[in-house]
C-alpha cells in the first residue's frame, strides 16, 4: 500500500475502467491525477489548428471534471514529460506513479526515461495493460513466439480470451485527492493551438459522446457485416477517434460485443458483433506488432520489400500532390481523399483503395502515403497507421499478396454502386449520369457537354491507366519474388 500515487494520463482520457486510476484506488490511501501536453510531440506538429489537439483538450475538460466530482481533479502541464512528471511527483511527495502502457516506440523511450529520472529520487514507476486488451506473453505460438499471421493470431486470442479479461477496473472511492499545485485545463491559445471545425464536423470529444456513438453503434452492429465496406452507408462504429484516445474503454467494447453475440456459434446469429470483434483483434494484433517488431517504423515487416524501386523525382512528386489532393481522375479515390482532406476521418474500405491506389496504380513508396494520412487523420494511431499501410504494400504481417491489385473501377462500382458518396465528396460530378460516376472519362464529348463536365477541364482525367500500371506493379515487385527464389 502507498500513501500517494500520482496517476499519469496519455491516451486514456476516461475516469471509468482506467487500469491505473482503478490499481492508484485500490493501492494508495491519497491518489492524484496529471496530464502532460508532451511537446515532444506536439512541437512536431504542422498546424496550429489541429483537430486531435482540440479534442483532447475538451476531453480533458470532461475528464477534469468527472474527477473533481469525485473529491479529486486533473493537474495539467505543457513540457517534456520527463520533466514534469518527476517534478510535479517530488512537488506532490507521491510514493509511485502509475501509467497506462504505451506500445509505441517512442513513446517506450519517453517512459523508461521518466522511470530511471523517478529513480533517482527513490519513486517507483508501474504501467498497466489499458489500450488493449490481451497484450505481452498473453498470446503466443506454441514455439512461444509472437505470431506474424492474424489468422492463428485471432485464433489463439480468442482462445485465450476469458471473462475476466472484459471485466471493468473498480476502483475504490474517496481516494482521489486534490492540491494547491494548480490545477484546470489552459486553453488551447496557452498551449500554442487554435481552434478547429470540430463540433461543426459533428465530432464532439469526451467520454459522454464516446458512450452515445457506441449506444447507437450496438443498436446497428447485427448489420455491421453486411454494411461495413459502403462507406455512403452508415455501417461503421465511428468510434476510431475515441479508441486512439481512449475516451471508451477497450473491455467495454469487447464486453458489449460478446453481449451482442460474438462469441455463438454463426448458426445462432450475433455475425455483426463477430466481425466487430474481429476488427478489435486486428487492434491488439498491431499492437503486438509494434511492440515486439519495432522496426516496422522504419522499413517493411518483410524486410525483401525494402529492395523495391519506388518511383521518384518530379513525376512521382506531382503524382503524389495529386493523389493527395484528390485529383487522381479516379472518382472514388479521389473522394476518399477530400473526406480526408475535409474531415480528417476516411471509411476503412476507402483506405485500403486509397492506399492501394497510391503504391500498385502510382508506384509511389508506402511511406509516403503512411506520413500523410498520419498528418490528416484524426484517430491516427502509429501500429494501425502501419500495419494498414505494410497490409496495402503487400510488405507487412499476414499482407495482401503483391499481385492483388485493387481495381479502382470495380472497387467504386461494388462499394457505392449509386455514386452517393461520389456525389456528396465530388460535387462537381453531381450531373454526371450514374452509368459513368465511376469513369467518367468514359463519356463522349457530346454526353460531356450535356452535363456540363468536361474531362480536363471540370474534372482530371485520369492520372494513369490501370492495367497498364499493374502490369507495372507486377514488374515492380518481381525483385521479391526473385529474392525468395534465391
């Protein structure tokens, strides 16, 4: 038992099921909480308006005053972690501080330095499983190794899984403590940031909205395998943003989806929530890939797709401006990319076409897709990022293979076969008749003219011919199939 502990905040921004807070409850007799604005990472930051920015700080908000309702309340600092941390604790006299494990590589780095700087003043440092839900040697092959294929990777999860594992933190009440060390969340101006179109876009942050999208989800989610690749269709959880920040708890999810069925067999119903559950596994299993295979930052999981020749110099740059604008000649990519642009959100389906499109159609390096959407995305998050980019490359764990090349065409034809999500994210294709909203390069100059879009002039025609780069992309990637014939 401690006579304080100070709980540290990052990527768990909830009062409720928080593996520290619930362990900080039940081990110490007076427990504080922090956030840090970690300007190791948000120094790094491109844009002073930056919807992630805002969306913590109004989760914090909430999260503050959840705490205060309950004798306690947030202390807030913007530094280096490995400076406030161990100062605010010396300052606070607390006997450990306790965290929510992190699987990033930095993010590792950032906490063994916090550890060793705690040392030094005889204060001890515990984290705790929280973002996912099996994690470490929970699950492993028989040979005791970490898989690298999802399938058996989901098998042995699922396996493995038991209800304890779904079971929420309980900590006790009336141990949370305040001080006079300052407290309440500054305003974004104080921290360097600006306001965004957050709420206008209909993202509300907190756990309260992270509750109303999962209510409404569970009220859909026997649909979600039939309704989950149309991205005009609402079919998705949209709870991406809220996991990346952990304003919903993980075992909650996996909780409501095992209530929902997940876990019957198919002949007794509950298909949705086992697909839903899956896409959970998938979480976890980029977790561990992350965490156990770090250099999948830098380079491919497959380490023969390093040796492939990406396209450079300054048609592949203005291919990829295009690409990032939007304005590829490919309808559906090209609106995936202004949902992006406009939104920061982009359906799952579309960014598996999105990124697809720009490797196997453009020939341009993975990595530069991967840095974008990380710039542009609101629920980015670095292990999922990865893993669908490597996935898309055909150089990650359990990837597509090389030669399965999303055809934009039928891709946009069988996922928004009316052209609506076209239409809503590409207005100036609204008077395109639907039997060409999906190549509309197709049309003959006299059916151009008559729905007063022309090709070049109101719309790009399209940056490149598909079969012809994928025989391209087949070329590309011989160099591995030659490496593996070796």
């Amino acid at each position: 038992m401690f006579d304080s502990i100070l709980v540290w905040f990052r990527r768990d921004l909830r009062d409720f099921d928080h593996a520290a807070l619930g362990e900080a409850q039940r081990r110490g007799r007076r427990v504080y909480c922090a956030f840090v604005f970690d300007r190791e990472i948000l120094d790094g930051l491109t844009q002073r308006g930056d919807r992630r920015v805002e969306f913590i700080r109004e989760s914090l908000v909430e999260l503050d005053g959840a705490l205060r309702r309950r004798g306690g309340g947030l202390l807030v600092r913007h530094g280096w972690p490995v400076d406030e941390i161990p100062a605010l604790a010396r300052e606070l006299a607390v006997a450990a501080v306790f965290a929510n494990r992190d699987y990033e590589p930095q993010a590792k780095r950032r906490d063994s330095a916090v550890s060793a700087a705690l040392a030094v003043d005889g204060i001890s440092f515990e984290s705790f499983k929280d973002q996912a839900l099996l994690d470490g040697d929970e699950v492993l092959t028989q040979a005791g190794r970490p898989f690298t294929v999802f399938t058996p990777y989901r098998n042995a999860w699922l396996k493995r899984l038991g209800e304890d594992d779904w079971q929420p933190y309980q900590g006790r009440s009336g141990t949370l403590a305040t001080t006079s060390a300052g407290g309440g969340v500054p305003p974004l101006a104080a921290i360097g940031f600006a306001a965004t179109d957050l709420r206008a876009l209909g993202i509300v942050p907190g756990m309260a909205a992270g509750q109303q999208l999962l209510d409404d989800f569970l009220g859909r989610i026997s649909r979600y395998r039939q309704q989950r690749d149309f991205p005009a269709v609402k079919g998705v959880s949209y709870l991406s943003v809220h996991l990346r920040f952990g304003t919903v708890s993980i075992r909650d999810l996996v909780a409501r989806a095992v209530a929902a069925g997940a876990l019957r067999a198919p002949q007794e119903g509950g298909e949705g929530a086992a697909t839903w559950l899956a896409e959970l596994i998938w979480r976890d299993f980029y977790f561990m890939i992350l965490d156990r295979f770090p250099r999948v930052v830098e380079g491919a999981f497959k380490p023969a797709y390093d040796a492939i020749s990406w396209q450079q110099g300054r048609a592949a740059d203005a291919a990829f401006a295009a690409w990032c604008a939007g304005g590829t000649g490919y309808p559906l990519v090209d609106a995936a990319m202004r949902q992006l642009n406009g939104t920061g959100y982009m359906h799952n389906r579309l960014r598996m076409l999105a990124a697809s499109f720009l490797c196997k159609d453009l020939g341009i390096d993975w990595r530069r897709g991967e840095a974008y959407f990380a710039r542009q995305l609101n629920d980015f998050d670095l292990s999922a990022n990865n893993g669908g980019w490597q996935w898309a490359a055909s150089s990650g764990c359990d990837a597509q293979p090389y030669f399965r090349i999303f055809n934009p065409l039928t891709q946009s034809e069988r996922f928004d076969p009316g052209g609506k999500f076209i239409r809503r994210y590409l207005p100036e294709l609204a008077a395109v008749p639907d039997r060409f909203i999906h190549a509309p390069w197709q049309m003959s100059a006299a059916e151009q003219l008559a729905c007063g879009v022309v090709i070049g002039r109101d719309t790009p025609a399209p940056w490149v011919d598909h079969q012809q780069a994928r025989r391209q992309t087949l070329q590309r990637y011989a160099v591995v199939r030659n490496l593996a014939a070796r």
